[in-house]
C-alpha cells in the first residue's frame, strides 16, 4: 500500500510526495509535476495551482479522471457530511451538471469527465499527454522526467498520482505493496486468507483435473505476507435503453474451459454476483461481489507480468464474464 502524504486525496488512486530537494535543503518550490491524470492527481494539480505554484500534469497511463470517467460511477459515500474540500468540489460539479443545488455522488462517466475538466480549466491546467520513460536526477535530488516521445520536463517536486506508481518506481523510491502478514499490525484479516465462507463447488472437474486459475490446496500459510495485490478489473457503465447500448458480441479469445467452474456453480445453485448499481435514468455502473464476478482472480500477479498484459487480461475476461 502506499500512504498518501501532503496532497488532499480524491477518490482513486493513492498520492505520494517525491522531492526534487536533497534531505537537508528546503527551499520554496516554484514548479511541480504531477504524474497521473487520476481523480487524486487533478485534485493535486488545481490545489498546487491554488497555491500560485506553476504545475504540469502527465496524463501518464490512465485516462483523464481515471477511473471515475471510465465505468466507476458509484461512490461509496457512507456519510455525506465527511466529504469536503476538492472532493466536495468535484461532486457539486456533478450536481450542477445535472441540474441540481447540491453534490451528487452517482454519476454517468462523460459527467465525470466535464466536472474534472472544469476544474482543469478554472486554472488553466491542460494535462499533457504521455507516459514517463527514465528519470533526470541532479545528485541525489530528482530534477525531471523524459517522457517516451523524448519530452523533458524539470521540476522543483513530483507527485506520482498513478495507479501503478511508475514514476515512483523509475525514480527508486522505497515502497511497499502486497499482503501484510497478521503479525505486522496485529489485523486478524491482514495476510493471506481465504474467502469470507468456503466455496462450495469443487475446484476439480469429473475427470478429476484443477480448474484454470485454482489451487485444490492452499499455496501458502493463512495470515502471511506476500506481494500480491487485489484482482484488476473494469467498472462498465451499462444501460437498459436499445436505442443507446452497443450490443455485446462474443470475444475472439473466449476459451469455454477457462470457466468450468462457473458453470458447476450454476448447476450447484451458487448465484453469479454481478451487481448492477443505477447511477443515473437508464444507466447503471457494473461490478462485482462475491464468488464469481469481473475480477480476475490471480490475473495480476507475477513479475514478469507487463501492465499492458494484466490489462487485457483483464478486458478479455470482463466482457466474457458480463
């Protein structure tokens, strides 16, 4: 997990201060980079920009607005009253583009996406497209980035706003990702575990061979640590309305054997947890919870795993499972 330090965070991605400055010198900053053009990197860049501050935005890997203008239009919003600052800002946004007074925290994704845009533009912040390729480093300080099209760009601080921390990684600063082990923080849940309830269908087919993306045992001791991080997946804004959906066609890549489980599952009365919340008329943000769902369980892990890959894994898998 990495810790979010000194930015005001927006839902949806972690941020993380990485400065341009040695250890034992502070001065004032009079340009900063923010990489990732996620729901936390915009709200990054328009509060460095309400400081007076000169900032640039990298769009980095991710669209505009991430995840919250691609599908991930429900929020989990448990008390409306905590919600303030940039974030209050963004879903008052919202509610104005739907001809509300107040915020609205639902939302279709091109709504999302004039809401960010308008903040954008209140501070004449224009993201600049690409993604980092190496780092510049004066001594020890980090001093700029060169994007893979051969753009440079110098900064007093960086922020890595991205989901994947690619510019933390280029710039080799510690971090920690995976499962905590139970002993770490004495969280009874924390480590390596199993499902809230034991899965009630065999992970062995008739002919007695393990399903794709199972393990008939447990690999690893319940409670450990591990570098594993949670399954990726795609959040799809749908809709109930012919006359605006695109129909769903059949993948070229679809491979019946990869899902013989989910069929046992049917015949043993298991449901297919799928949920489909409303966020606005007619359209509703597509996600998972439970067994079976639009993760891909295991589809993340692995070094030599490149993110294109992961993602379209998990694209392929996503559209098959809908």
């Amino acid at each position: 997990m990495i810790r979010s330090i000194g930015v005001s965070v927006l839902a949806g991605a972690a941020v993380t201060l990485v400065s341009g400055c040695a250890p034992d010198s502070t001065p004032a900053a009079k340009r900063a980079l923010v990489y990732g053009a996620t729901p936390s990197g915009i709200a990054a860049a328009v509060a460095i920009a309400r400081a007076g501050i000169d900032v640039q935005l990298v769009l980095g890997e991710s669209p505009l607005g991430g995840m919250m203008t691609n599908g991930l239009g429900r929020s989990d919003i448990a008390n409306p009253a905590l919600i303030g600052g940039l974030a209050d800002a963004f879903f008052r946004l919202v509610g104005k583009a739907y001809g509300q007074t107040g915020p609205v925290y639902n939302f279709e994704p091109h709504v999302a996406l004039q809401a960010f845009q308008s903040m954008l533009d209140q501070y004449s912040i224009k993201p600049i497209s690409g993604v980092v390729d190496h780092v510049l480093r004066n001594g020890l300080a980090l001093s700029g980035v060169v994007l893979i099209d051969g753009t440079v760009l110098t900064a007093d601080v960086f922020i890595d706003s991205s989901y994947e921390g690619l510019l933390l990684q280029q710039a080799g600063v510690q971090m920690t990702y995976g499962r905590e082990a139970t002993t770490t923080f004495g969280e009874k849940r924390a480590g390596y575990g199993y499902h809230f309830s034991e899965f009630p269908v065999s992970s062995e087919s008739e002919d007695g061979v393990v399903s794709a993306g199972l393990s008939a045992t447990p690999t690893q001791r319940v409670g450990t640590a591990d570098s594993k991080i949670m399954a990726f997946n795609y959040r799809l804004c749908l809709t109930d309305d012919p006359s605006n959906a695109v129909p769903f066609s059949r993948s070229s890549n679809y491979d019946s054997s990869q899902f013989d489980v989910l069929a046992r599952s049917f015949s043993s009365g298991v449901p297919y947890a799928v949920r489909a919340l409303p966020v606005a008329p007619h359209k509703f943000d597509l996600n998972g919870g439970g067994f079976f769902d639009t993760d891909l369980v295991g589809g993340s892990w692995g070094s030599r795993l490149r993110i294109s890959t992961v993602a379209n894994r998990s694209q392929q898998f996503t559209v098959i499972t809908q």
